[in-house]
C-alpha cells in the first residue's frame, strides 16, 4: 500500500500548483486487518527511506504519524511475516 501526503496550492486562475515548502507533520489513520507490518516512510523527491518502523496491530484503525518533511512524503506499509 502507498500513501502520499503534498502540501501545494492551486494558484488563483492558473493552470498549476505552487509548492507551500514549511514544517509539516501528519497523522495517516489506515484501516489495517490484524499482522506484522513494515511501515517505510520515503522522500518522494530522492527515493531515500526516511523513516521505518516494524510493528504488530491488533486490525482495525492505526494511526501512523509521519516524520517531518519540507513538502510530501510518501508511506509504503506491507505486512511481514
């Protein structure tokens, strides 16, 4: 599964956004059946894995907060054996 967040406008009367680079922090609340999960959070721009966590979940919805980033970031969660 892949989960991305942006922070951009669209600009009044334009045909296109305008990156809003800050300090953003998010809460992304998935509805996950019951595992082990790998949750890899990646710099959209670069590739690079910025944050992994390895984590049991009963099911039901889990809340997965991102790392701080400029622009996006990007969530890529599978479950593991």
């Amino acid at each position: 599964m892949l989960c991305i967040t942006h922070h951009s406008e669209l600009e009044h009367d334009q045909m296109y956004y305008l990156v809003k680079p800050g300090h953003y922090h998010e809460t992304v609340v998935l509805n996950l059946p019951g595992g082990t999960y790998q949750e890899d959070w990646v710099a959209p721009a670069s590739g690079a894995v910025v944050s992994s966590l390895k984590f049991t979940h009963q099911g039901g919805k889990k809340h997965l907060d991102t790392p701080e980033h400029a622009v996006d970031i990007a969530l890529r969660i599978k479950r593991v054996p």
